[in-house]
C-alpha cells in the first residue's frame, strides 16, 4: 500500500466521514459563506441601480436614496464580517480537530501494524506522513468545501442576474469559463503528481536526517562528517529540483488563468460596447457586467491559489490512507479470549516459519515442549532462528505453519493485549522512553505507585544507583536513556519486567552487551527475575546458561541437542564445539 495512487473521487470518499462529526459546524460556516457571496454580490446591482437612474432620471436620485442604499450596504458589509469571522476562527478550529482525529487514527493504525511494516518503512516517512502531510488537511479540511460552495453560489447568481439583464452577453463571457475549467485541471492533475513527489521526497529527507543524527556517534568515529554532507546535499538538492518543477507549473497555472482573465475582459469591453452603441443594454448595465465579471475572476483567482492547497491537502489525505491501508497482519482471532494467569507451559507443534516480506525461510517443522516454572535456554550460530522462535510466542510475527500453544491452547486463541500482558521480555537492545526512571519502570504497569516502582527497582538490583543518581527516580535519563549506562539501562528493564509480574519470560541476549561487572549485576537480577517462571534464555555467551534446566541448541537444520550443560558436553557435539571456541577466545 506504501506507493498505492488514489482517485480524487475515492479520496474525497474515503475524507468525508471525517466531516460528519462537525456538520453542524461545517453547515453553518456554509451558511456564513453564502452571507458573504451575497453581500458581494449585492454591490453591482446598487452600481446599476444608480447608474441607469443617474443617466436616464438625475432629478429622481435623491440624497435619500442615495442613503438608504448607503445604509444597506453598510449593513450588508457589517453581517459580512460577522460571517467572516466566523469563517476564519471556527471554520478552522473545525479543520484543525479533523486534522487532529486523523492523526489519531493514524496514530491507533501504527500501533496495531506488524514488525514487517516496519522493516520496510522508513521512521521518517512515517513521521511526514502524520505530522506534515496532515498540516495541510486543516487548511484543506476547512477551505475546500467553503471555496468550492461560495464559487458555486456566485457562479449561479452571477448568470441569474446577468440572463435577466442580457441573455446572448451572459452566454459570450460564460462560455469562456468551462474552457478555463478544463484547462485548470489538466494543469491540477499534473501539479498533483509533482506534490505527490515532494511529500515523498521530504519523507526520504526526514529518514535522511534521523539515521545521520542517532547514528552521529558512528559519523565522528569513523571522521564521515563530510560523506554524510554530500549525501544530504545530494537529497537537498534533489528536493530542490522536486520543488522548482512545482513552481514552474504553478507559473504555468497562474500564467493561464491571467491569460483568462484578459479575455473575460477583453469579451465584456468589446461585446458590451457594441450592445450599448446598439441600445441592447443600458450604461447601467453594462457597469454591473463589468463588476461581476470582476467579481467572477476575484472568484476564479481564489479558487487558482486554493488550487494548490488543494492539492497539498489532496496529497496529505492519500499519504494518509496509505498507512491506514497497510495491512493488519496481526490481529485478534474471531472468537479471541481473555488468557488468564497461565501455567506456563509452552508447546511448539511442526512449527514452521518464513518472513512474510521475502520469504526468508528460518525452520520448519520444530517442535518443542517448555514445561511450567522450566528455565529453558536456547543455544546456536547466529541466523538458526533463536530471536525470530521467541518472537513467535508474543506474536510479533505468526507461524507460517504449525501451532504454538500455551497451556495446551493456541496462542491465537487468545487476545493479543492478553497474551502479551502474561509475556516479559528482557532485550539486548534496552529501549528507554525520554522521561525520568520512574516513568520508564512504571511503563510496565502503567498507574503504579512509587512504593511498588521502587520494591521493582530493589528486586532487580537498581534501587541503588538510581537513589545515587542526581534526582533519584525523578532523573531524566534522556532519549532512548543516553545518560545511563548499559548495566543500568536493563536494570531499568528488569525491574520493568518484575513490575509487570508475568508469568512467563522471554531474556533476548540480555547480558551480551555488558562489561563484567555489569554482567554480573544483571545475571543476578535476572536469576531473581526468572524464580517461579517459565524462562526462556537466548544466549551467546554459555556461561549465562549453564545453570538452566535445559539447554537447547538451535541451527538452521532446526533443534539438534538438548540437555544440561554436563549431557551436552558429554554428546561432543555442537553444543560442545560452541563451548570450546569460546574458551579459546577468552
């Protein structure tokens, strides 16, 4: 769905629902649009009045007539800036909350899609497409119809007013305007695909931007300041080409309508003095020709600078619906329950998977029982399928074949929030929310007191180097926690995990990245963490699992041994050739 093009009809579609919250409102600020089309429009008809009676009766024009139709264009204009302010203050509230519900639902669609979406979907594309791309919807939301609707009403009332005053010199300037009409949009397609281009390419500089910077650390290492220079000047510039052809046609746009204008012009100067040397209308009227035909190019002009907010809104609102289009690939299953508090027992049967995405086959038909409370660790080269098994269980991804069962049911027979809440997971790559330690331990069991954070940070060894922080649990530990170190940062996840109380627990590589010490900082928390659970333990390091129940070792060729360290040592197998080789790298 990433690159999937919409047409204007399925967009406006699909927009729609979006303004039935606010009918009401939007009804009314149509409602004000019409007050000030009409007083607009009521301007050229007193022109007319007082020209025709000006020439043809001057004694009849009176002062009193004169201020009566003073008064009544100054009240006509006093109820047009009611309606205006209207217009410009609520109308827009009213855009900026459909642009605000469409974020959310944006927002709501992100959480719930797959790891795959994520693979392939670069973080800065998906940043423009829910904060930039949705700017343009507030305008848009509030100015497309309201132009559309005050161009309809003065287009309709223009031609009543003028057929009644001279049918054929009406059809001679109106006839000009569904050429322009066709024209115009010929040029609105094109603009279309070239804002279509710009927003992508401001996604691919927004990834450009964030990779640079969280990887900066990496670029001064490696002294590759000026590459990534060149490379950003590359998409910059690239950018620049995007946004030069989109002023071009936008000259192309405007240059075209000017060209209409003229001859709208040239039309009422040419036909109407012929039909007034002929006596066919009279100087009156051909004043209020003039005033509507300038009133009509005032209309088709705003309607000529909304066409690109038209289409910048038009390209927000697709870019929208392609993240709302991308599929659900994990969902709750029809029929779903609540997972009570389990067992623990976890069973693989013929499990077999492939990545969804390239169809990267990791193994078939495993099969595997952990049994309730066991500490199982899984052993093995890299690429065997160790992280990819563990991450079928919460299902961050669905077996391709086969069943996971916990408790002897299908994992899919319950719903995901509840089988996930019975899952901790420990990762080698801790991931921390900008905020103080409180509120990142807190996250595992969001509304938590403090005496319950802190009996979680105790448990997991952290309590005391985060009361010798500066702040104590009240410290910021900046973006994804770059103020703390490795240990401390899964300590921080550990006690996470213990205020989240889940029955079962899933250490990814949890100690590979840390020093010594750290390391045995951690495996004592760890140790605490997996009493009473079913644990499951990847690990590259064996002397981590060396004290597990059982010890699986995992290849491409699937689940080849199994046992205690001291069995599999015994086997002289491939559990044991790991073992040597890590003996001869200490």
């Amino acid at each position: 769905m990433e690159n999937r093009q919409y047409q204007t009809k399925e967009l406006f579609r699909r927009f729609f629902p979006y303004f039935k919250p606010y009918w009401k409102t939007m009804g009314f600020d149509l409602f004000c649009a019409g007050l000030t089309t009409l007083c607009e429009l009521a301007l050229p008809m007193i022109m007319r009045y007082i020209t025709n009676e000006g020439i043809s009766a001057a004694a009849s024009l009176s002062l009193r007539t004169v201020g009566i139709l003073v008064a009544l264009y100054l009240l006509l204009r006093a109820v047009d800036c009611v309606a205006a302010y209207y217009m410009a203050g609520t109308g827009h509230i009213m855009g900026a909350k459909i642009e605000t519900d469409m974020r959310r639902d944006a927002y709501a669609h992100l959480q719930q899609l797959s790891d795959t979406y994520y693979n392939n979907t670069k973080v800065g594309q998906i940043m423009g497409r829910i904060t930039n791309d949705l700017f343009d919807v507030t305008e848009f939301a509030h100015h497309c119809p309201e132009e559309f609707f005050i161009a309809a009403v003065k287009l309709v009332i223009s031609f009543v007013i003028l057929a009644r005053i001279n049918v054929l010199l009406t059809l001679i300037i109106f006839v000009i305007v569904p050429v322009m009409a066709v024209v115009c949009m010929r040029l609105n397609f094109r603009m279309r695909a070239v804002f279509r281009s710009q927003r992508h390419h401001i996604g691919e500089l927004n990834a450009r931007i964030e990779d640079s910077l969280l990887g900066q650390k990496v670029v001064k290492a490696f002294t590759n300041e000026e590459m990534e220079n060149r490379k950003f000047e590359a998409d910059n510039g690239r950018f620049l080409e995007i946004k030069r052809d989109s002023y071009r046609l936008m000259a192309q746009f405007n240059a075209t309508t000017r060209a209409f204008d003229g001859i709208m012009y040239v039309s009422v100067l040419l036909f109407g003095s012929l039909f007034l040397i002929r006596g066919l209308v009279e100087p009156g009227d051909l004043v209020a020709f003039l005033l509507y035909v300038s009133t009509l190019i005032a209309t088709i002009r705003r309607i000529i600078e909304f066409a690109e907010q038209f289409q910048r809104g038009m390209t927000g609102i697709e870019r929208f619906l392609q993240i709302m289009d991308a599929d659900i690939e994990i969902f709750d299953e029809p029929g779903a329950v609540e997972m009570e508090t389990p067992r623990g027992e976890i069973t693989f049967t013929d499990v077999s998977f492939e990545y969804p995405d390239d169809h990267n086959q990791v193994f078939r038909n495993l099969n595997l029982t952990i049994h309730p409370g066991e500490k199982v660790a899984i052993v093995g080269p890299s690429g065997g399928g160790k992280t990819t098994l563990c991450n079928l269980i919460p299902r961050f991804f669905d077996v391709t074949a086969g069943t996971i069962a916990i408790d002897g049911r299908d994992i899919h027979g319950f719903t995901l929030k509840s089988l996930r809440r019975n899952i901790g997971i420990v990762q080698q790559d801790v991931y921390l929310f900008s905020g103080t330690v409180f509120e990142n331990i807190s996250y595992g069991r969001p509304g938590a007191g403090r005496e319950e954070v802190e009996a979680a940070a105790r448990q997991a060894g952290a309590h005391e180097f985060i009361m010798a922080l500066k702040n104590g649990y009240d410290t910021y530990v900046g973006e994804r926690g770059v103020k703390l170190s490795g240990g401390q940062k899964q300590r921080i996840s550990i006690a996470r995990v213990f205020l989240k109380d889940p029955p079962i627990i899933i250490l990814d590589e949890a100690t590979s990245a840390l020093d010594n010490e750290s390391e045995y900082e951690v495996t004592r928390s760890l140790r605490r963490l997996s009493e009473g659970r079913t644990t499951l333990t990847i690990a590259h390091r064996l002397s981590t699992v060396r004290n597990s129940d059982r010890i699986l070792v995992l290849t491409q060729d699937g689940i080849v041994e199994g046992g205690s360290h001291e069995e599999l040592l015994e086997k002289k197998g491939v559990y044991r050739q790991l073992y040597d080789l890590a003996n001869r790298l200490k």
